[in-house]
C-alpha cells in the first residue's frame, strides 16, 4: 500500500474526529454544563486548601 494513500486516509479521518468534536461542543445540550464550568472561578469557598490538616502549616 502507497504511504500517501494511508496519509489520506489518515487525514481524511482526522478531519471527521475533529468535526465530531467541535459539534459535540457546541451542541445546545453541553451548553449547561460548560456555563457551569465557566462559573467555577466566580464561585465563593470556604478559603481552605484542599488535602491540608487543621493546625499544620
């Protein structure tokens, strides 16, 4: 089998990967999701590090 031909055939499969991905991302149903994702920043904590014991430094 030619290379170029499995080149082409890699990038033509490549290509519909990434088309799928950009249509899963912006599809209406993910939208609630990544608004929350997006939020996550704004959002108040409780000002503790995670992992870490009360009274160690």
């Amino acid at each position: 089998m030619d290379i170029n031909l499995l080149r082409g055939i890699l990038l033509v499969l490549l290509i519909i990967g990434f088309l799928g991905l950009v249509a899963w991302a912006w599809s209406r149903k993910r939208k609630p999701d990544f608004d929350a994702a997006a939020r996550l920043p704004l959002e108040d904590d409780d000002g503790k590090v995670p992992g870490r014991e009360e009274g160690r430094t």
